[in-house]
C-alpha cells in the first residue's frame, strides 16, 4: 500500500456542497481555517473523519471532503469514541456546539474527556441554540433574553474550560472565532496532542446573539482584553504588552509592569503541560482577560494506548487463537 | 421406622434448590447441573433469584432458587412440577411448596426454622411440626448443626463454615440421585486453588452430606436416571448469556471482521458483557459505555469504521437507544442489537422473564424505520441466532434486532459444540483498498438485496458523508426533495422485506395439518415444543407447533403454514404482541390467544389444559 502522504491543498478537503450558515457566521472562519490545517498535518485524506451531532455547527461534515458522519443530538463524542476504537490509525475530529456538547450530550462529553480518547474536538460555543432559532443554552448568560428566556435567563451558564478540567481534560485551547490564523495553528496543534483534544471557539452567531463575544474579541479591544497564552512564555498581554498575571495568593491577579514595582521576571510563566491543572483551570475561569491559546496540552496514556498495551499483553498470555479453542476448552464432555 | 433403601428408575426428575439469595443456592445448582450433564442426561436449568443483592436474611423477598430439569429423555423445559425440594430456610419453603408433587421429598435445614425465621417467614406455627406438610415426604437434617461438626477444628470463622452448608444439601442429592461427586470436588480444588482450606472444607462438608444420605434411613429411596440418548458429540453446558456472546465471536472470526462492542450494564444483559470482555484474546474490542445511548452509537462509530457492532441491553435500555438505532437504519450501516427481554414496563421486573419488548423492537423509533428483527428460542441456540442476526446485518446493511429473553439467556442446556468450520460463510459488502471509485455513489444498491456498499474511512478515493438526515437516494446528500423520501422510506422497508428470500420456511412440528396449531417465537420454545408433543404423541391429537425465529420479515410460507389447520392459538408471555402483527399481516385467519405475563415461563400443564379446550 502506497503510505506516502499526497501534498494536499485547501480546495482538496473542500466538499461539493454549498455551505449553508447565515451570512457573516464565524463557522465560514472555522470551516476556512480547518482547511488549511489539515494539507499540514501530514495525514492522508481518506484516513480523516468528522463527526458530528446536531446544531448549527454540526453540518460542518457536509463540506468537508473527508470521511463524516452527521450524527443525532449530543452522541458525536460517543460515536468518535467507537470510531477511534475500531480503527486507531484514524484521526477523528468532533465537530459539536455548547446545545449539542454541554447539555443533551453532556455525559458523552465529560467521559471522552475523563478517558482519554485520542481524538479532537472542536466546540462551537455561541452561547445560544441557533438552529432551533434561539433559546438559551447551558452557556448563555444569567439576565440574558432568549426565546425561552424573555425575562432573561435564570440558569447559571457553565464554563467549558471549567468543565472540562474537572472532567480531567488533558488538552484544553479556547479561541476567538475571529481569529483564523490562530486556529489553523491550534488544530494542527491538536491533531498530534495523543488524547483527547478539546477547543473552544467563542462563535458569534449573527442571528440569535450577534455580539456575544465582541467584549473580548472586537479588533480594537482584543489586545487589551484577550490573553493569548503560549508554553513556555510570560503571560503578558495588552496593547501595551505591559499586562500581565500574578498569583496573589490563590488568586490570579492582573498587573502592570512598570507599576508598583512590578517586573517582567514577576509575571507567570505559562506552563501548559504542567500535570496539575488547577493553574488551568484558574486561567480557564478568567472573565478578564479572557484566556486564550492552548492553556492546557498535558499528556499521558491515551484510552486506546492502554486498551492495546492490554489487549498485547492478554494475547501474549492466553492459551486461545481461534473460538474452537474456547469453545472445546473446559468442561466438555462425549455423548 | 427403618424404611429399607429401594432404587427407582426414572425417566426425569425437578429439582429445586431454594435459600437465601446469600446461601449459594445458584452455585449448587450449577454443580447438580454440569454433574449430570457429564453423566450423560438431558439437562434444562431454570435460576430464578430476587433483583436484592443480599436481601435481608431469612425474608420471603430474598428467596433465592435454581431448578433443574435432568432425564434420560429429551429434556425442553426446566419442568414445573417438583420431585424433590431443597430448602434452606422457612422463607425458601413458604414461597416455593406449591410447586412441588404430593407425595415428594422435602429436605429441610431444621436448624433455620428457629422462631425467628418463622416470624419472617409469616409462618403463625412451625410447618414442620403443625402437620401441614402430611402430604409430603419431609427429610429433616440438622443441616447448620452437621456442617459446623463437620468443620469443627479447621480453625475456620463462623461465616465460612455456615456458608459451606449448601454443599451438605449437595452431598444429599448427590447420593439420592446416585451421582458422582467427583466433578465437584475437582471445581474445589480449581476454583479455591489460593485458599485450600476453603477447598477442603467445601469437600468435606459435600462428602459429609453424601454419606449422611448414604447411612440415614430415613431417606426412603434413590433414584437412577439413565443417560439421555442424545446425538453423539462433544457436549458442554451452556446459558443462553454466553451462547449469544460466543455466536458474535464466531460471526467476527468466520467474517474476518474485528468485533466491537458497546454496552452498558443491565439485568439480564450484563453477562453477556461480562463474556466479551474477556476475550481480549481475539482481538475483541468490548466497551463499558457512560450509558445505553453510547452503549449504542459507539457500536455505530465502530461500523461505520468497519467493525461487527453490536450493542446489548435489555427493555429499559433499548428504549434508551431508540433514536440512535433509527440513526444506524437510516445510515444503513451494519449493527446488531440484543434485547434480553425482562418483565416490563418502565423498571418492571428486571430479574424475570417476559415477552413483552416485540412491539419496541418492531416499532420503538421515531419515523418509519423498519429492522430486521430475529428471536432466539432456547438457551443453546443463542449461539445460532447470535450467528444468524451478524450474518444478515452484514449481507444486507440494515441493523439486525435480536432478542432473547431472561429465562433462555440464564438457563442453560446441554450445547453439541459447533466449530466453526461447521458454521455458513459469511460475506460483507465492504469495498477493497485500491477500488475504482469514479462509478461509485453512496447509495448504490445490490439489485437483490439493495444492500448499499460499506465503504469504511482509510479507503482512498470514497470520502463520503453520511449522516440523520433524509438522503439522496444515489449521492447520499441531504435531500429535502418529497417524492425521494417517499421512494427512500419504501426501498428501506423492501431492503428488509427482502431478506426473506435468503431465509428457511416456517415449519409446523408433530402435525403438519390438523386441528390446532400452536404458534410461539422466541424463549417459549421449549414449553410449547413439551406441551404441543404431549398431545400430539402421547394423545394422539391433531396439534401442531410453529414457532417463529425470524418475525420481521416472517417466512414466505407462513400464511400456507396457518392454513393447514382449523383453529391456530398464539401463545406469549405478554398480553398479545405477535397476534397483533400477525393479525395485521395475515387478516384472513382468526387467532385466539394464551398470554401470561408473570414474569414466569409457561408451565406445561397449564397449555396443555388450554389447548384441550379447543381440540
């Protein structure tokens, strides 16, 4: 079999179908940016799969020209699960929104989580359900006015970073939806993170909750109120690059270099693989700035790994090749 | 008193042993069992335990019991009607004493009948001592008391010791029913081999029940059952759980597929899990899901990359999965599920048997979404229709529905072992690496079987997505299109109603015409087969049996099959789901109906009764 790996372009992952999302959607810079992510990842084409649930986002398969699979609502995680099981050799991206993920399949996405699966999952987080036109979902704001909240909304949202670190996620990037050239950057990330990969892109969605992220990722504040973190350096943000984050005690503190006698050499340094995430999940939790890059990437043994290292060692041991050894084995007896 | 020792021969006998569900009430019982069947007789088993782990000791709830069918003739049915009792405590006798025969044997542990147990029990006055047992043979032993001598200077602890008195009602049997003990004692040695003292205590305790029987006089008789005449082979004893798990590892090895499957755990189901996850051996991917749902669609997941999926569940569990099952019919991908009925509805009965999932399997998902639906009918044949439901949802492409029930799946029977070089070939419709693909379209049909072709991810050149969504009915893209949701929704249903040119005809066994035709499916075989014989060979009445494995699509001959007969009774442990669809599929014969729903098998008499009613 032929295993060199063909130079691919964007067009070659591109399907025949017309793209159908609202004019302006940031899922077209989601979509776009994917595209251009894989021709650089160094995989095969027939050895991609996308899986889906159900939303807006969820017919991101449709146009992909990859192996896919348009699920039902809240089950792509669990689907992706049984896919990489069958066939670890293929690299196997959930596309899934904060409806589909966060509340009818939130028990799939706490326990992909909690295993380890080597998969990518991309979370399209909007804030608000827009396919079925607009209620809140389990991200939207307290006070926020949607179709089932016209008085404004009562649930407490969930955090997905949050989530996901007490579900034990070992990858854990959140993204503004604006920003394709960071995530092309991150998704090649993902794919060669071993276990599972979960990125949070905050989707604006022109429809139903135009606006949502703008706070943090409008051109001419994101400097001033995103901090894009990165292995390795300081986490300093800012117009300026004069901000930055301390720890005070258990809390994360924002300051200013230059003020109050405040260095460079005082500022954290990020460390995305540190095992102990409480320092990620403390930077998943920021409102200000809002944390993005990769904030988590630490590795251990895949659910897959282990299964095969399992699966090995039995086979090395046991006495059965074929079912008729089972089948004849013990107490049998002539007639 | 002496009563002198006699032998009697006998063609079968019903054994039942009951106690606490802590007493070990199962375990003997398998021991009697496999014992039996190695000695050559015909075997059926029927463990009926309470869904309480460890119910409180001594209550009527927490009665545990295994009964056992053994004969030197053709044994269907774990049999209703009792020979011999054994019986632990008050509660096991309260509970289980209308079952057995006038005249037949009691063992008793006098020991539990203390005025505790009794009040347990809501026995006012002692059974034993109030006369109300005169119409039985009633063997009392000292049975705690005996173990504990037994087992005095082991040096082992109270619990160990009283644990091991089942063995001594074992031993009893044993030497009433001139068995061998030594399979047992083997088991001992095997199963205790890091713990010898728990080994030699159980042996000696066995031993010491043995020849207690052996010396006691006032065991009237002892019993001998010669061996069965059962077609020559190599045989072992088998549930019905573990035939269908070893059916799908056959099915994975004869088809040259990896098997995979998601489950979830649930009375009666998780024993088959509980196989498959030990056979890592064969490559076999067994998955404790978060729940029923991804119990299910990661057996979806695993198809789509070219596995044999399967899911298991029971009733509960398979209304959990509805949705995702209509995903995998729409898909058209591969997936068997097994539904291990148990009483419903809701959490229902979850330990007993029943019938009453047929109408879910056939109906129980949004839209029209049609399944190839199978039923086993005894515990070793499992095995077969485990094959069977692989078999058909590979050649075809369309989920296979299989369902059992809790009393195939948990009782067991003497299995002919088939290897598999014995078993049919199976093919699937997967395309080769290094295929052409410019002709191809997703849903192109086989022209017989409209099966579409699999084609997994890793297959250059056939990228393709699938998904919920209505289809295309030749590209496989989304398609609003109403007269191709027409055309798609029929051609779903032919591709079903088309595997019954690939299956075998009903047959009518005893009488091919007659009088009466008893029809069945699935797990009531063995007691229609007993009750439908009785009258056909023993009376000499014009009644047939046709029971049904394959229920959607029925054979083609079933309508000829019915009209060979006058009057045509649907039996079911439900309250009539078959003779509903068979009512709607065949509107010009009139059935009547024998439902029970007791969370109990049919009893042979009571069909009997039944059928003489309309001879």
């Amino acid at each position: 079999m032929d295993t060199a790996v063909k130079k691919y372009t964007f067009k070659d992952f591109a399907s025949d179908q017309e793209v159908r999302w609202c004019p302006g959607c940031d899922d077209y810079v989601i979509l776009r940016s994917m595209q251009k992510a894989l021709p650089e990842m160094g995989i095969k084409k027939e050895d991609v799969v996308f899986i889906s649930g159900i939303g807006c986002s969820s017919r991101f398969p449709y146009y992909m020209d990859t192996y896919g699979m348009h699920s039902i609502h809240g089950r792509a995680a669990a689907i992706a699960t049984g896919t990489k099981l069958a066939n670890p050799e293929l690299s196997v991206w959930t596309i899934t929104g904060d409806g589909d993920s966060l509340a009818i399949g939130g028990n799939h996405f706490i326990h992909v989580l909690r295993r380890n699966v080597n998969i990518n999952i991309i979370l399209f987080n909007n804030e608000i359900y827009g396919l079925t036109k607009g209620q809140f979902s389990p991200t939207s704001l307290i006070g926020q006015k949607t179709k089932t909240s016209p008085y404004g909304n009562t649930q407490p949202p969930f955090s997905p970073g949050v989530l996901a670190m007490g579900a034990n996620a070992r990858f854990f990037a959140r993204l503004a939806g604006n920003n394709p050239k960071e995530m092309t950057k991150t998704f090649i990330e993902a794919e060669k993170f071993q276990g599972t990969s979960l990125i949070e892109v905050m989707q604006n969605c022109v429809i139903f909750n135009d606006g949502c992220f703008t706070q943090y990722t409008d051109k001419t504040v994101r400097e001033d109120k995103q901090l894009l973190v990165e292995h390795g350096k300081p986490m300093i943000f800012g117009k300026e690059k004069n901000k930055g984050l301390i720890l005070n005690g258990l809390k994360l503190e924002v300051v200013t270099i230059g003020e109050n006698g405040v260095k460079e050499e005082d500022i954290l340094i990020h460390n995305a693989k540190e095992h102990d995430n409480t320092l990620h999940t403390m930077l998943a939790k920021l409102e200000y700035p809002m944390v993005t890059g990769i904030i988590r990437a630490s590795e251990e043994l895949t659910y897959e790994q282990r299964e095969d290292a399992l699966t090995k060692e039995v086979k090395a041991n046991s006495k059965f090749t074929k079912v008729d050894d089972l089948f004849f084995s013990g107490e049998t007896y002539e007639v | 008193m002496a009563i002198k020792n006699k032998e009697e021969a006998l063609d079968h006998v019903v054994i039942r042993f009951v106690g606490d569900s802590g007493d070990g009430m199962q375990l003997t019982g398998m021991q009697f069992t496999d014992t039996s069947a190695m000695f050559g007789n015909d075997v059926a088993t029927f463990p009926n335990y309470p869904a309480e782990i460890r119910a409180p000791q001594g209550s009527l709830y927490g009665v545990s019991g295994f009964q056992v069918h053994i004969g030197s003739v053709e044994i269907c049915t774990p049999g209703e009607d009792l020979d011999l009792l054994v019986c632990m405590n008050p509660a096991a006798l309260k509970t289980n004493i209308e079952a057995l025969k006038p005249g037949h044997t009691i063992i008793v542990d006098t020991d539990s009948f203390t005025k505790k147990n009794l009040e347990k029990a809501l026995y006012a006055s002692n059974p034993l001592e109030d006369g109300s047992l005169n119409n039985y043979r009633v063997i009392e032993v000292a049975m705690t008391s005996l173990t504990k001598e037994a087992l005095s200077g082991m040096g082992l602890d109270n619990k160990s010791i009283t644990r091991s008195k089942n063995m001594f009602a074992l031993g009893m049997v044993y030497w009433m029913y001139h068995r061998d003990m030594e399979h047992t004692l083997d088991f001992f040695k095997k199963k205790f081999a890091k713990k010898p003292i728990i080994a030699e205590a159980n042996s000696k305790v066995l031993k010491t029940g043995f020849y207690f029987a052996e010396t006691l006089e006032l065991i009237p008789n002892s019993y001998v059952i010669a061996p069965s005449k059962m077609p020559k082979g190599q045989y072992r004893i088998i549930n019905g759980n573990t035939a269908t798990a070893w059916g799908f590892l056959a099915a994975a090895e004869k088809s040259g597929l990896e098997l995979f499957l998601g489950s979830y755990p649930i009375t009666p189901a998780s024993d088959i899990l509980h196989e498959l996850v030990k056979h890592k051996h064969f490559g076999v991917k067994a998955f404790q899901a978060e729940d029923e749902i991804a119990g299910v669609t990661s057996a979806i997941g695993a198809s789509f990359a070219g596995d044999l999926a399967i899911t298991t569940t029971s009733g509960p569990g398979l209304a959990l999965k509805g949705e995702a099952v209509g995903l995998a019919m729409i898909l058209e991908l591969p997936l068997v599920i097994v539904d291990v009925q148990r009483g419903g509805p809701s959490t229902g009965l979850p330990t007993k048997t029943e019938q009453s999932d047929l109408l879910q399997a056939m109906y129980g998902r949004n839209g029209e979404s049609p399944l190839i639906v199978i039923a086993a009918s005894t515990p070793a044949n499992c095995f077969d229709w485990a094959y069977e439901a692989a078999k058909l949802t590979l050649e075809h492409m369309t989920p296979v529905l299989l369902l059992t029930d809790g009393y195939i799946a948990n009782g067991s029977e003497p299995w002919k072992i088939k290897s598999i070089n014995d078993m049919p070939s199976i093919s699937n419709k997967k395309i080769a690496a290094g295929s052409n693909s410019e002709a191809w379209n997703v849903y192109d049909r086989d022209t017989e079987t409209l099966a579409r072709a699999w084609a997994i991810p890793g297959t250059e050149g056939f990228e393709h997505r699938v998904g919920g969504l209505e289809k295309d009915k030749t590209t496989g893209n989304v398609s609003y299109v109403p007269k191709n949701h027409e055309y798609m929704t029929k051609i779903r249903a032919e591709k079903v109603q088309r595997v019954q040119n690939s299956i075998p005809d009903l047959k009518a066994d005893f009488n091919e015409e007659g009088d009466l035709l008893v029809v069945g499916w699935g797990g009531t075989f063995g007691s229609l087969h007993s009750a439908t014989k009785k009258l056909a060979e023993d009376e000499g009445l014009k009644i047939g049996h046709a029971h049904f494995n394959y229920i959607n699509p029925m054979p083609k001959n079933t309508a000829a099959v019915f009209a060979k007969f006058k009057k045509i009774i649907v039996c079911e442990l439900n309250n009539g789901q078959l003779v509903m669809l068979l009512r709607s599929n065949f509107p010009e014969f009139i059935f009547s109906q024998y439902n029970k729903i007791q969370g109990l098998p049919f009893g042979a008499n009571e069909l009997t009764q039944k059928f003489k009613t309309l001879l």
